[in-house]
C-alpha cells in the first residue's frame, strides 16, 4: 500500500506542479479562452445507456476511450484498446493467439459460476463481443461502470457495458481515407529450459545415479560398454537397444548427434499487416459511411495465424422533418488456422519437454513419419512436423445488422423502433494425419473432424424518449420494451482411420470408426420493460431514477422475472454564484448513484433436471435409453449485484482533469454448482448461495502540461480493488477449485479463488532428515522440498496446506504521455499492475521431481540439490525426489509487472505539399508493441496469460511488434 501511495503521490505532484505553472500566466486573452473551452468541455457528448448525455450531466461513472488514443496501434481487435486507459476496466491477454480476445472485467469479479465479462453494446445493438467491428471504424468507446449507468441494461449490466460508437456519415462531398501498416512479430520472451550441454548433466547425474545403485560394484565412470555387457546386449554399438535408465549415451558432447533448441525452431518472426478504405459523405437528407478493411496476422508458433475482411455500411435518412431511419449491415469472415499451441498437453507444453538432442538424420523431425525416436528422449512426436501437417481450419462468417425508424410525435416526444440480428456461421475442419510411418501405414490412425454451430440472435425495441425545459427545468424521460430471442445449434463428427492421408479431409463414408456423431441445440429469450428519468434544475443540480423488469426463459416459470433498479444525482459546485466566475476553476462536480443489476449468464437448462445417453440391459443386450443427468433447481433465480457509487471530479484552468471513486458492490444469490451428498446420486446442483463483495478506489488524471508550439499532454489511471467471499451455501463450506480441485479455494472472508498450497520453504538436508523435531513428509529424503508445518503437528500432509495470496492485484494503472511539434508527434504509453499471483502449471508440468530425464527441464535445475556440500539455489530439490506429486508454492509466482506497452512516433506531412499530391492529412508513423516487460513471472510466458483461478498451463506467448504505417485521406 506504501507503494500505491507514492504512486499517487506522483500523480498529484504532477498536478501541483502545473497549477503553479498556470498561475505565473495570466491575462484577459487568456480568460476568454477559458471561457470558451469551458463550454465546450460542458457540451462534449458521451454515450450513456439507449441514448446520450452532455458530459457535465452525466451522474454515473462513465469511462471513455477515443480513436485518437488507439489510432496508430497494432490492434487485432477492438477490446485491446481499452487495455490501460480507463481506471477500473482490467484487461487480460490471457493468450497470445492471433484474433483471439482479451478478458475484461470492470470493477473486479463479482460472480462465482455465472458471466463475469461485460456486455458489449455497438452502436446502440447488444452483442456479445466486438469481432464485428475494425479497430478502423471505431469513434469512441465508452465503459459504464456503475450500477446507476448499467441498470438499463438490467440482468446483462453486473459486470459493466462497453458501448462502442462507429463512425458515420456526414454532409459534403465523399471523402476517402486509406490506412495501413505493415509490422513483424517476434516472441515477447523465451521460457529459461535446459539447453542441451545443461540437459546432458542432468541425465548424466541421474543415469549414474541408477546404474550405482543397480549393483555392488557399478561405478559412475564404467562405460558404455561395461554396462551393455551388463546387459548381454548383442551389439553394443546398436543405440537402440541401451537401457537408457542406466546407460549413457557415448555420442553426448560430439557432432555425432543434433542439439537442438526447440523454442527457437518452434516460435519464428511473423508478419502483420491491416489495410482499410473507407468513404463518409451525404446531403442534408443522407448521409452514408462505408467501409472495408483486410487484417492478417501469422502467428509466431509455426503454422498458425489468424486473417479478418470486414465490411460495413451505414446509411442514415431524414425522409421528413418528423421521419427519419437507418440500416447498418457489418459482414465480416475470418479464418484461424493451426494446431492447438497453448494448453495442457498441447503442442507448446509438448515442445518445451522435448529433449534437446536427436538422431542426426532426424533434427527437428524425430519420432515423426519414417525417423525414429531419439533412445533417450520420450515418445513425443515431433511439435514441429505436428504443427507443419495438422490441418485446424476454423471459418467464421458474422453478420451484424440492424435498421431502426423514429418519428417525432411532438417537438419534445419521439418514438423510435428499431431491430438488429446477429447470425454467425462457423465451421471447423481439423485432421490429424497418422505421424508415426515406422509401425503403421499412412491413414491408419488418422483422425478428421468437423464442427459446425450455426447461432441467431435477434432483437426488437421500442423506445419513447420526452424532453422539455420549464425556464430553469429540464426533464427527460424514456420509457422501452424490448425482445430477444437466441438460438444455436452445433454438429460435431469425428472419424478415425483412412484409406490414405492423401485428401486430409472428414469423409465419413472412407473413414473405419466413428468416435463422434453429435447434433445439438439450445434456445433462449429475454424479455424487458424499463424507463429512466432525468432532472436538471440550472445545470448544477442533476437527478435520475430508473427501473427495468427482465424475464428471461433461463428461470423457472416462479422466477422468470427480475426487477432492477438505479438513481442518483450530481451537484455541479462550479455553477455555484460563488464560484462560477472563478476562470482558474472549469469543473468542479460530487456525484453519486445507487442500483441494482442482475445476472443470469449460466447456459441454458440449468433449472431443469436433464437427460443423458445411457444403456439399458433387456434380456442379456444392451440397449440405448435416457437416465438423469442433473438433479432439478426449480428456486433457481437471478443473481443480483447492488452497487453504490461516490464520485468527485475536477477541472483547473481547462488544463487539469482529475476524477476520483468510490465504490461498494455486493453481489447476493449467487448462481453457483453447490456440491451436495452424494447419496442424491449428484455430486453438484444449481443453487442461489452466497454472496461476493468488491469495494474500490479510481483515480483518473489528464494534463495539458505544455500548450505552446511543443505540447506535452499526460494521461494516467490507478485502481484498487478489495475483493471478498462474504457468504457460501452448506454452512458456509468452503469450495475447492482451480487444478484438479487442488490449487485454489473459495471461503468465506477470503478473496475469490485464493491459493490454497503447500508451501515450500526450503531444501531439507541430511540434518533434517534426521531430526524429529523437522515436520517432513511420508518418505522423504534429503535434497527433498521442506514445507511450512502451517498446523504445527510434526508432520507434513494435506492438513498443512493453506490460503497464499489471490490472483486478484492490489491495483493496475495506465500512463500515457504524448509530445507534439510542428508535424511530429511521440506518444509513449505504459502499464501495469502490482499484486496478484500466478500459478504455473506449466512451469510444474516441466519442473518437478522425479519425472525422469526422457523430458526437458527448466533452467534452474541446473541449480538442483546435489549433496549437503552442494545445495544449489537452495529452492531447487534433487531431480530424484519424492514431493513431485505435490502442489507446492514453488510454482506460485508474484504477477506484478511493469510493461511499456506502446511508442509511437509519428509525421504529420506539411499542406503545402499533400496538397501537391491531391491528398489531405497525409500522415507516416512508426510503432513498437509490447516494446519492454519487467515482471517475475518464470514459470510462463506472461503473467497475465492465467485462467480466472490464476492458473496457467502454458498459454501462447505474447508478440513485440515493430510496424510502419501509412494514412491519408483524398
């Protein structure tokens, strides 16, 4: 906490320093621009639930984020603009993935089993996410993040709402803009594994260690030779016949084998690029803004890579003075491509175990296709000829549209329709050819699949918006009705063995087995009655109150409906007698809001007692029937979250922004898979148990630090969150999760998902082994892990595992600074977060006692436990231990880091020659991504690649980019 409170120290000196910057300089000139900018600060319009507000009016806790602040920047997709910007909004890129998209939590995690990503609202049309959109036609972004700002979304606004507003058409002549850029990834960083001088030792020490022990006699020097006769072997220069548990390899240290380094082979320099035409125009009448755009990025893992077409028509109509309409349709198709790189098991945990030496005429190809295995390596298959020949494709065509229609019935009363659909069609073609040609023919174990999920959501409103002003009065209000209506249905086969692996696609008819053959289809609705009013008395004192009743086909008939409410107020101290005259003083404003929100994001059929495939015997034969697969939940209900929200703003000389809130947000009934007696015949059933609080603490900070011919602007935001369990179902028993149950815990008075460990402190020497008063586990040796006896009974066992730390940070922050003179311009943009852990599974899965030496380790094992005289890093046991099934606080790792995420350095070209070259704003720039990391995290690639228990089982490594790119418009 010492630390944040330096850290807004830092903020706040800044502020100081150009308050008394601002005092030395003053003058009528200079007021009257104040004057001005004022007003204009006041009128700025921000996007706010089914409608929009002035800025100054605005009584909830609204975050916004510009096309200006993400225009120049690598970004995929939309959501990575958000990354660092608004105080409160937390991203993640939990994977590195080309096309795949960040985790977004707004004001911390409030649900247990249920949704905890926020609703995304485009254009005013639910979605559920941002693919759709190119970063290219973005407007702004807004994040409302309070109860108050969300309850007109009502059961879908818990976790808070992105609304993304697209650029649209404007009045004159067409207007052209070309943007592109042009970069190449590399790997963020590499893991530290044993390279292959390091893996040799470590095989060596264990092979000896073995052959010693085999027989009275056996030395460590024997050779290669006394030890195959040991064994009778018939040909002792015959490789393939060692016993590779006490034989060592006589070619280790010469040229007569390959070393490898795996991480090198398998990541390479990858391209991005984007390209985007866009045209804006229109009369008084229509107004149109098309657009199409290209994106591509390879991916650094071999094979892999992810490409985008977007397109996008907008069309606005004024058919009368009373009638107007619109339709937006935005097509888009991507395609993903190659096998599975990050996860358990898959082809990058496979790819750091493989052991860095092979077969010459092998390389990079051992056990694949006709080359043998390695002797002394395991029987993984190549990850390299797996990614060059596993066919992965996933095709995805999305179509978003909607059209809406208004009329004014009165100069202050409107009613608009509108409808929106969203169709996505994906399909998914995968085939894994038979890689090992040594026992079997091509095709015979061949694999090939196809997936295809059809979804369709559809959406009606109607809305009726009323605003008048009564002398010094204002009141708005908004009464709506909406529907909607979601279905998917999924087909998924799976075939095994073929003729040959020539054609390398599902053909059911060709293949020998069928191990799947699955159709299926879920429905739901959502029904919403809501209204909302606004009160203004003199632009200083500002009120609001809002209600909306959700139905949702998710519940049963008894609790098909909730009903949410929000209101609150501001006082606008600024406009005050007594100070509205104050030049030096452009915003001062207590604000403050109430409200409630619901959740109900937990699949469909929950409620229900299911169905599931079974076989029934009937004289003797098994016969295909139904049995029970989940026991009823008739009470279940919404999940609800009431939130309470106290915010002060601040504005100096139109040169200084600060903000600061406070919140407090309980979420009660929480929808959870309750663990029940087994006698049932359940293990799990949906319940409303429990309850979950998040308090917090933002700041956001924006200055005009220097405005003359250099510039220098400086944004900065920091957030803390307190996360914790207030109440579980069962007495409040506690709820085991994370890795096989095994890693995390849910309890009351906790955080969500804390680490619930063994905790190493140590190596356990002879001296230890042999002392009694020394709390040790069943069996162990010395060089073992020493544990923290945490319960005090002498001995080490389940019973001493306990709560260390949580993934949750103690806060994250973002800080920008950005230079402009005459045409340059430099922006530089840092964050980070300070606190939280990260469980490494990968790290675990590569770095643990007595898993052999057919496997690659990490680097620190070249620091292992010895001998008493030879302890090594004093972390790091022998590699014949006996803890190796334990889950222990070796792999825990502190996920604070410091990243400087963007520099931009860009070139406005001068008029007078764009001018010549018939174009307008021609603009050159360069940009670095992901340009530096300081972090602690050594069990992964990046320590925000973490699941939302906080573990990580070796997510696809981040990219540094370097990239050009070139705008203009004509």
């Amino acid at each position: 906490m010492k630390k944040s409170i330096v850290t807004l120290g830092i903020l706040l000196s800044t502020t100081s320093f150009i308050f008394a910057q601002e005092k030395q300089n003053t003058g009528t000139v200079k007021d009257t621009v104040q004057s001005k900018n004022k007003t204009k600060e006041i009128e700025e319009v921000v996007i706010i639930a089914y409608g929009t507000q002035k800025k100054g009016e605005v009584t909830g806790s609204v975050g916004r984020v510009s096309a200006e602040s993400f225009k120049d920047r690598p970004i995929a997709r939309v959501d990575q603009a958000l990354t660092g910007q608004i105080a409160g909004v937390k991203t993640r890129s939990t994977t590195g993935k080309p096309g795949e998209p960040l985790e977004i939590r707004v004001r911390g995690t409030a649900s247990i089993s249920a949704s905890n990503s926020p609703l995304y609202v485009i254009d005013g049309i639910v979605a559920d996410d941002m693919a759709n959109i190119s970063p290219d036609d973005v407007q702004s972004i807004e994040v409302l993040k309070d109860a108050a700002s969300t309850a007109m979304y009502g059961s879908r606004g818990s976790n808070g709402i992105v609304i993304v507003t697209t650029k649209k058409g404007n009045t004159g002549k067409p207007s052209f803009t070309f943007s592109q850029y042009y970069g190449v990834q590399t790997i963020e960083k590499k893991l530290d594994i044993m390279s292959s001088s390091e893996w040799i030792d470590y095989a060596t020490e264990a092979i000896n260690k073995r052959w010693v022990a085999l027989a009275p006699g056996n030395s460590a020097s024997d050779s290669y030779t006394v030890r195959a006769n040991y064994y009778n072997l018939p040909n002792t220069t015959d490789y393939n016949l060692a016993n590779i548990n006490t034989m060592l390899d006589p070619r280790w240290g010469t040229n007569q084998v390959a070393y490898i380094d795996w991480q090198d082979a398998f990541y390479r320099p990858a391209a991005i690029q984007n390209y985007q035409l866009s045209v804006r125009g229109g009369s008084s009448n229509v107004k149109y803004a098309i657009s199409a755009a290209y994106f591509d990025q390879e991916g650094m893992a071999l094979n892999t890579g992810f490409n985008r077409f977007n397109l996008s028509a907008v069309v606005d109509v004024n058919i009368s003075s009373k009638w107007k309409a619109g339709i937006a349709l935005r097509p888009s198709y991507s395609q993903s491509y190659g096998a599975a790189v990050d996860g358990k098991d898959n082809e990058a945990h496979k790819m750091l175990s493989m052991v860095p030496v092979a077969e010459l005429g092998a390389g990079l190809y051992t056990n694949f296709w006709n080359n043998i295995r390695y002797r002394w390596a395991g029987s993984t298959v190549s990850p390299i000829g797996t990614l060059e020949n596993t066919t992965n494709n996933t095709n995805e065509f999305r179509m978003l549209s909607s059209m809406y229609m208004s009329y004014d019935i009165l100069p202050d009363l409107n009613f608009k329709i509108s409808g929106a659909a969203t169709n996505n069609f994906n399909i998914n073609n995968g085939y894994t050819p038979t890689f090992n040609l040594v026992s079997n023919i091509p095709g015979q174990v061949s694999i090939a699949s196809r997936r295809t999920v059809n979804y369709n959501r559809y959406l009606g409103e109607a809305l009726l918006n009323y605003k008048k002003t009564f002398g010094s009065h204002t009141i708005t209000a908004l009464a709506g009705y909406s529907a909607e209506n979601y279905r998917t249905t999924g087909q998924y086969n799976r075939n095994k063995g073929f003729a040959n692996d020539d054609l390398k696609t599902f053909n059911f008819t060709q293949s020998a087995s069928v191990l799947n053959s699955e159709y299926t289809a879920s429905e739901w609705m959502l029904t919403s009655l809501f209204g909302r009013v606004n009160y203004d008395y003199q632009k200083k004192y500002m009120l609001f109150a809002s209600i909306r009743r959700d139905g949702s086909s998710r519940f049963s008939w008894n609790n098909l409906y909730g009903d949410f409410a929000a209101f609150g107020g501001a006082w606008k101290i600024d406009k005050e007698n007594f100070l509205k005259d104050r030049s030096w003083l452009s915003n001062l404003k207590l604000r403050y809001s109430w409200g409630e929100n619901g959740n109900n994001a937990i699949g469909e059929y929950r409620h229900f007692g299911t169905l599931a495939g079974g076989n029934y015997s009937f004289g003797g034969a098994l016969s295909n029937g139904l049995v029970p697969n989940s026991i009823k939940s008739d009470e279940l209900t919404w999940e609800k979250t009431q939130s309470s929200d106290f915010g002060f703003e601040l504005g100096l000389f139109n040169r200084i922004d600060f903000s600061a809130d406070y919140y407090i947000k309980k979420t009660n009934d929480l929808l959870l898979q309750e663990p029940i007696a087994s006698a049932t015949g359940y293990t799990t059933a949906w319940r409303n148990v429990g309850s979950v609080e998040n308090k917090g603490l933002e700041f956001e900070l924006s200055t005009k630090n220097l405005t003359g011919q250099f510039k220098w602007n400086t944004s900065a935001n920091i957030a803390f969150n307190n996360n914790k369990v207030l109440k579980l179902g069962n007495n409040n028993k506690p709820i085991y999760t994370g890795f096989s149950n095994l890693t995390n815990i849910i309890q009351v008075g906790e955080e969500l998902n804390s680490f619930y460990l063994y905790e190493a402190i140590g190596i356990l020497s002879t001296a230890d082994i042999n002392n009694a008063g020394v709390a040790k586990t069943t069996g162990a040796i010395a060089g073992d892990v020493k544990y923290r006896d945490s319960n005090g009974d002498g001995k080490i066992d389940d019973n001493d595992r306990h709560i260390i730390g949580s993934p949750t940070p103690d806060y994250y922050w973002g800080f920008t600074n950005t230079f402009s003179y005459k045409g340059f311009d430099l922006s530089v943009f840092f964050q980070g977060q300070k606190g939280g852990y990260s469980y490494a599974l990968l790290g675990r899965a590569i770095d643990r006692p007595g898993m052999g030496t057919t496997t690659n380790v990490m680097g620190n094992w070249a620091n292992r436990w010895r001998s008493d005289e030879d302890p090594g890093d004093g972390k790091t046991p022998r590699l014949d231990g006996t803890t190796g099934g334990l889950l222990d606080t070796r792999w825990l790792y502190d996920a604070s880091y410091i990243q400087l995420k963007n520099v931009t350095l860009g070139y406005n070209f001068p008029q007078e020659l764009v001018s010549k070259l018939k174009v307008s704003n021609l603009r050159l720039y360069v940009s670095l991504e992901n340009v530096w990391r300081k972090d602690n995290y050594y069990g992964g690639y990046n320590p925000e690649s973490v699941q939302s228990d906080g573990t990580d089982y070796g997510a696809y490594p981040n990219a540094k980019v370097y990239m050009m790119g070139l705008n203009f418009n004509f």
